[in-house]
C-alpha cells in the first residue's frame, strides 16, 4: 500500500533526474559499441558519479508492505554485460577492495572485478528502468523505494569502489598501461 504523496515522488523532477542518468547507463552499456577502451571508461568515469548523486538525491519512501518491485534481468543479460566489460578492461578486471566484509577477518588483500561491480550496478539500475518503462505508478513507487534501499546498502558502495581503478586506468602513466585497446579485438592486439 503506497499513498497519494508517493505517487507524486515517481513523477519528481529529482526521480526524473534519476531515471534519465539511468537510462543513459543501461544505453551505455548494452549498445556495445566499438569503443576504445579509454573512450568506454572515460564514458563510465562520467556517467557513474553522476549516478551515484542522483541516487543520494532520491526522495525516502516509505512503502507498507514487503512487495518487491519486478526482476526483468536475466542471468544471460547479467552474464552479457559482464563479459562485455571484463573485455574491455582486460587483465585490469581484477582490482583490490578494503570496503568488503571479509576484509574485516583477512590477512590478506580481497579482490573485486570491475566487470563483476558493473553488472550488479547494472542489474539493479536496469531492474528499475524496467518498471518505469512499464509507467504503472504503484510498481514504480516499488522500485524507487528497492532501488534507494539498494543504492544505500549494496550498489552505491559497489559504485564509488569501481571508480577508483576505473580512474587509474585512466589517469596512471602510459607506459603502465596501454588504453588504446580497442573493444572486440583478440585480446593480444593492440593499436
């Protein structure tokens, strides 16, 4: 059960804001292009902030029931986009995480993909402009109170943890790293 005020929340320029920043991810990522992989994470690097303040913006709803909103990606969708991700990062998939909870009883550094943290991002943020795609109110309240609850206990994390070797794939010096692999090629050809 959602109230009238609710409803208003799903139309709020603030959530708009949101859906547009959303959708712009989700366009990012399934078009597959043939990018260079400076242009793709250069693309992340600016679409992902702009996410992550959306999401803090976002409207608290408060929703009287334990409805969760649909499920629209699949484990191949899931699947697709890691795969997509893991070969334009290449070797520089795997990068070390201290905000992790394992962390807190190893010795030892955790890792995390990149490839991995996208499509859980992914998977949340395309679940949610699945609904708003639909335009039916009461589902769209549900997902905008998943997507916050989520945004707050799992993908925002997730996010802000991603941009950082994203940003040093970028910004450390060339002769570490070559950025000129371009996307779909065999993986020892460089440009």
């Amino acid at each position: 059960m959602t109230s009238s005020k609710d409803k208003h929340i799903v139309y709020a320029p603030i959530t708009l804001d949101f859906v547009k920043i959303s959708v712009e991810f989700c366009t990012f990522l399934e078009k597959m292009e043939v990018l260079s992989r400076e242009e793709w994470i250069k693309g992340m690097l600016r679409i992902l902030p702009l996410l992550y303040v959306k999401a803090t913006l976002l409207p608290k709803i408060e929703v009287l029931s334990d409805e969760m909103s649909e499920v629209f990606v699949t484990e191949q969708d899931y699947m697709l986009i890691s795969n997509h991700v893991a070969s334009v990062v290449g070797e520089e998939d795997v990068y070390l995480d201290v905000f992790v909870e394992d962390m807190k009883y190893s010795d030892r550094p955790v890792s995390s993909f990149i490839s991995e943290d996208i499509a859980d991002i992914y998977q949340d943020i395309r679940n949610f402009v699945s609904v708003y795609q639909h335009g039916l109110e009461e589902a769209m309240i549900y997902a905008l109170n998943d997507i916050t609850t989520n945004f707050r206990l799992y993908w925002g994390q997730k996010l802000v943890n991603v941009i950082r070797p994203l940003h040093s794939l970028v910004y450390k010096p060339l002769d570490d790293i070559n950025l000129d692999h371009t996307m779909g090629e065999e993986d020892g050809l460089w440009v």
